[in-house]
C-alpha cells in the first residue's frame, strides 16, 4: 500500500513491492512445449512431462534456494556446496541422459531439455558438468579400441553416472593463447613405470610424464582432466589425467597426493564466482594418452563440440530465466498509475525479446537433433515424416552441417543473449540491477555469469572464422547450400519463403565468390556467420508455423524474417539491406495486440494506456 500524507513511509512500512511467486518455468511455458512436441515423439513428450513438471518446481525449492545462497557466501574452495548442486544434477541425469539408452537417438535433446531447467540454478557447476559430458563423450571414441582392463572404462562409467559421479576438467589455455594451442608450453615425456598394473595400468599409472602451466582450469576439484601437451616430436597430444595418486607412506600404508599439480592461485573474475578458476602448475603428472599421438586437436574437437552445446543451452535458458523475471516484474509493477505490463512500449520491448530467444530456441534445438541423431541413428520416423525439422539427406551431409550449426549456435547465442540479458535487467528498473547474494532471482549475476559463453569454448571471432573456413573448404559449402534450399522450399508461407530464398542466394553467392579471397572472407566473418544463423532461425521458424498454422508462430516468424526483429540487425551483412523487404511500419493497434500475445499469450485489453498520466479506465488484470 501506497504511504500518505499522514502516514509517511519508513524503513518498512508504506509501498513495498514484491515479486509474484515464480510459475512452473515448464508447464508455463507455451513455446517451449511447442518446440519438444516438434522433436520429440508424442509418447515421448508424454513421459517426460511429468518428470519435467517436478524437475522445473524443484528448481525453485527452498533446497536449491539455500544451495545456491551458499554457493555465493562462500568463496569457491576446492569443497564445499558446490558439490551437492553438482550431484543433484547429476542425479537428475545432466551428463547420464546422454549416455544412457531410455530416450534411444533423441537423448540429447531429453538431456538439454532438461538441462534448460537446471543450468541457471546450477551455480554454474553446468562448467565442471559439460567438460565431464566432453570428457565422456571423447572416452566412448576411444573405448571400443581399448582392452577392457583400461582405466578409461571405468572413467567413463564415473563421468556418466548418477550417483558416484566424477568430473572432468579440460585443459588447453596457457599464457600463450587459448583460441591457438600451438604454441603450448606443456611438454609429455613417455616414461612407463617398469612395475605398472597389468597390461595398461592403473589410473594413476598412466605412461607419461607431463609438466607445464595451465594458465585456465575451471574445474579445479575434478577427479580428472584432459589436457594436451607437446612430445617429443613437438606435435600436440591429448592426455588424460588424474587429479591425485596414491603412493606408500613410510609405513607402507597407502595414502592419496597430489598428482604433481600445484594450484598457483585462483583467479578474480568478472562472474562465475563460484567457481574455483585456477592457473596450474604441472609437475611431472602421470597421464594416459588419449586418442592417437600427435593428433591433440582433432582429439580434443570430441569435447568441444559438446561442451559447446552446454555453452549455448546455457544462454538459452539464462534468456529465457530472465525474460520470466522480467515478466513477473512488469505483472507487479504499476508506472504512472498503469500496471507496466500493458504500456505499449514496454510491451514491444518485452515482445523483440520474445522473438529472439524463440527464434534461438529454434537454431538451439535444430542443432541438439541433429547432434542426437548423428551420435547414435536417426528415427525412422523422422525420416518419413513431413512435418518434421529439415534433416540433411546423408551421413555425410549431417557432419558438415553440424559441425557448422554447432559452431553458428553457440556463437551467436552467446553473443545475442548478452544484449537480451541486459534488456531484462533494464526492464526492472533500478532493482535488476541489484547483486543482492540472496535474492535467486537476480538478473545481474545472470549477466556476469552468461558473459563468458562468448568467450570459452571459442570466442565469437574464432568461431566465424572456424565456420569460413569449414565451409569453403572441400565441397561443404555445396552440401550447405542444398540442405539449406531444400529447407527453405519447404516454407509453406509463399512470402517469408520469397524473403529466405533471396537472402540465401545472396549469402551463397557472396561465399563463392569468397572461396578465391579467403581473406576478405574470414574478415567477414562475423556478419556471414550472424546472417546464416539469421537465415537458418527464420527458416525453421517458418516452417513450424506452416506445420498447423498456429497464428503466434506465424507472427513471430514474420517478425523475424521480414523486419528482422529479435535479432540484432547491426549483425547482418550489408549486402542484405538491397535485399531485404522494406521493414513493415508499425501498424498501431493491431501490432500491439500481437505484442500481447506474442508476450502474454493473452488478448489485449480493451482499454490501452499511453504509459503517461493521460488515462482514467485502468486495463484489466494478466
Ligand atoms: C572464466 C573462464 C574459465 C575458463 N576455463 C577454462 C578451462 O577450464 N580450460 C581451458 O582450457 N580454458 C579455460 N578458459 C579459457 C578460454 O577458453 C579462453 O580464454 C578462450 O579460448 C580464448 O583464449 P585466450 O584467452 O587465450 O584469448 P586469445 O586466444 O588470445 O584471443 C584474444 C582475441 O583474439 C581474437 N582471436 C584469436 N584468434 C583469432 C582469429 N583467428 N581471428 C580473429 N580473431 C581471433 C579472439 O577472438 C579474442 O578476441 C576459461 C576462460 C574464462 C574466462
């Protein structure tokens, strides 16, 4: 209640503004579901509910509350509280569901769709989790060529499990450079111990000996890590690790050291203060070798292409986490005597927002599936059906595309979603910009923490430039090329298809002609990579809405494609401006009431303030 003259606020009494309490962030949300009911198979979507029903309210328990409390008060130490949200995700399957064979070839689109939930109350164990997902996936490369009395299967049943699970760090970034390992300054010495446990070893009896300085380590209580070092022939390795090692005290009793690393400090950083960031000095630690000798990078590309989806399901659901924020907000909050959710601009802002993360939501989910169905077959019901996501026509095809999306993906919703982020913050005014440790709903440490998804796993200019050259090289960009038109053929609405076979004929043709000037080509590589992330989202936007005509789709996918809405136009090439349509005005009140439905999934109100003091009639309640 508002204080008055004769009764002036204080400390806490008079208006005092609090938040609804937060929905269930799966049944409540409509696009989420529309998007799962389009990839998964209808029985699926059916028993995954429940579970996800209870895993969303979970999310939001006083437990997690209290977990991630303390995973702030607390400095990141090597124990601590961490670990239990990190084994509660576990439990719930963050890394397992990938591996494991219930959901069959759509298990990693079940594992991230669960992941959505989890990852923003992670307190940002989703890190040390996806490099055990990268670890692990990487060990079930390498298993079917080792004897089954390798450590490495044990390893992987540990980096996948629910209950007794381990994590695994990656080690790559020295003081040299991250984005180029090759000039690692860590050196692997073959050295075998004469008396090593049967034919391979134990863990901690691995053949090699490496030393060096790991400038980045941000699971720094894992049990293991992979790491690549040089050999003897200069040449990058892959090598797996663990953490410590048992040795015999003077009392020949067994008891467990360091396995020669030191951490060197732990870094101060911008965000993802609850993890334990450290730099690393490696002393002579007894490694395995990973994959074949003098092929670290290839081996390493195993790992990042997973820990690249975790990057971009993390964005995703930090957008979308916010954006719920910032909607409870606007519910409560009343500006110039108007509940804020209905002034128009405000409601075109939450709107743009709305569109972009459905249209990321979209080039996320495509990617997940398309990495499903590559790491184990794809469903034959997918393949004949027609209203299902384009899939490429061969085995072949699907590599190339992947590796592209994957890359496209976790870049540009990185990227994107650092803007979208801040938008929300704007959106509650003065309080979204509060860092207050026990308040869960707090979007400025969701900025500080989702920052770095456009940094690790690749940097966004790495990234573009990773995509040039993967499409211009051999005949991928050809193979693009027929998958993404045979795509867009498939768009039933006569003008967004018109739209999307004109701005990718342009993008083609600019490509082509690029294969000779690979320079002009990778300095834009940033706008060809935003452009064909752009292209792609619209198309599958496109698509779902033709698949029953659901007029919100429709609108959203227009918004996209023909006024470039939701996604930041600055980050198309300008040799799209000649092609695009001219942006549609704004069309008053009917744009407003698409606004709302888009935002809400509600109908405008009769009565729509100007969001100034000029109103009498008060719009009814959300
Ligand atoms: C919080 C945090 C935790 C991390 N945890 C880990 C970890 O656990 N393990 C690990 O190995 N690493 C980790 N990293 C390191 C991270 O992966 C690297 O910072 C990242 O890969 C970039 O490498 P760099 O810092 O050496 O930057 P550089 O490679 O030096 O890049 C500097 C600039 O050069 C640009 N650049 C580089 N190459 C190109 C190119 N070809 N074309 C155009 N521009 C280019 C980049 O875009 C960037 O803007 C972590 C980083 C952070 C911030």
């Amino acid at each position: 209640m508002v204080a008055t003259q004769s009764s002036p606020a204080s400390a806490d009494t008079g208006f005092i503004f609090s938040m609804p309490p937060a929905e269930n962030r799966f049944t409540e949300d409509v696009f989420f579901r529309r998007l799962l009911a389009w990839y998964l198979p209808s029985d699926m979507c059916a028993k995954i509910e429940p579970e996800f029903t209870a895993f969303a309210e979970e999310t939001a328990s006083e437990q997690v509350k209290e977990w991630l409390l303390s995973a702030e008060r607390e400095p990141p130490y090597v124990k601590s509280h961490n670990k239990r949200v990190r084994a509660w995700g576990a439990a719930n399957g963050a890394v397992a569901i990938g591996y494991e064979t219930e959901y069959g070839s759509y298990r990693r689109i079940v594992q991230h769709a669960k992941n959505y939930f989890f990852t923003p109350v992670s307190a940002v164990t989703s890190c040390p989790l996806s490099m055990s997902d990268g670890a692990a996936h990487l060990l079930l490369e390498v298993l079917p060529g080792l004897p089954l009395s390798h450590p490495f299967h044990e390893v992987f049943r540990r980096l996948t499990s629910r209950t007794d699970c381990w994590t695994s760090g990656q080690w790559m970034t020295e003081r040299s450079g991250g984005s180029d390992v090759q000039n690692t300054e860590t050196w692997a010495v073959y050295s075998p111990l004469p008396n090593k446990t049967g034919e391979c070893g134990k863990l901690d009896e691995g053949d090699y000996l490496v030393s060096g300085f790991k400038f980045f380590s941000s699971a720094t209580d894992a049990n293991v890590a992979i790491l690549l070092a040089k050999t003897a022939g200069g040449k990058l390795s892959a090598f797996l690790a663990p953490l410590t090692r048992t040795v015999l005290d003077e009392n020949g009793r067994e008891k467990t050291v360091t396995n020669g690393i030191r951490i060197h400090r732990l870094k101060n950083k911008l965000g993802t203060k609850q993890l334990p960031t450290a730099e690393l000095e490696l002393k002579d630690v007894r490694a395995h070798l990973v994959g074949p000798l003098d092929r670290g990078v290839g081996t390493i590309s195993h790992i990042l292409n997973v820990t690249r989806a975790w990057a971009f399901i993390g964005s995703l659901a930090g957008m979308r986490r916010c954006m719920n924020i910032a909607k409870s907000f606007a519910k409560a909050r009343t500006v110039f005597g108007y509940p804020l959710w209905i002034l128009p601009l405000h409601l075109r802002t939450l709107a743009g927002l709305e569109v972009r993360i459905r249209g990321l939501l979209h080039l996320g989910f495509y990617t997940l599936a398309l990495t499903s169905f590559a790491e184990s077959t794809f469903p034959k019901a997918v393949l004949e059906s027609s209203s299902y996501a384009p899939l490429p026509s061969s085995a072949e095809d699907t590599v190339v595309i992947l590796r592209t999306l994957t890359a496209v993906t976790k870049a540009v919703v990185s990227k994107t979603a650092v803007t979208a982020i801040q938008e929300c913050m704007e959106a509650l005014g003065g309080v979204g910009y509060m860092d207050e440790l026990d308040e869960p709903e707090n979007i400025a440490r969701a900025l500080r923490d989702i920052s770095v998804n456009a940094i690790w796993e690749g940097t966004t200019n790495v990234l573009s430039s990773e995509v040039i050259r993967h499409l211009l090289n051999k005949h991928h960009l050809d193979i693009f090329n027929n998958w993404l038109r045979s795509a867009i053929a498939r768009v039933k609405i006569d003008d967004l298809r018109s739209v999307l076979q004109d701005a990718w004929a342009v993008q083609y043709r600019l490509l082509s002609k690029q294969r000779e000037y690979l320079f002009d080509a990778l300095a834009n590589g940033r706008a060809i990579m935003f452009t064909i992330a752009w292209t792609v989202s619209g198309t599958l936007l496109a698509i779902d809405a033709g698949r029953d005509g659901n007029p919100v789709a429709g609108e959203v996918a227009r918004r996209w494609i023909i006024n470039q809405e939701g996604f930041p136009r600055e980050y198309l090439l300008a040799d799209m401006d000649a092609t695009l349509p001219s942006r549609r005005p704004q069309e008053g009140k009917e744009r407003a009431e698409w606004d709302c439905m888009i935002v809400w999934d509600a109908k405008l109100p009769e009565f729509v303030p100007f969001g100034q003091r000029t109103g009498v009639q008060q719009p009814s309640k959300i």
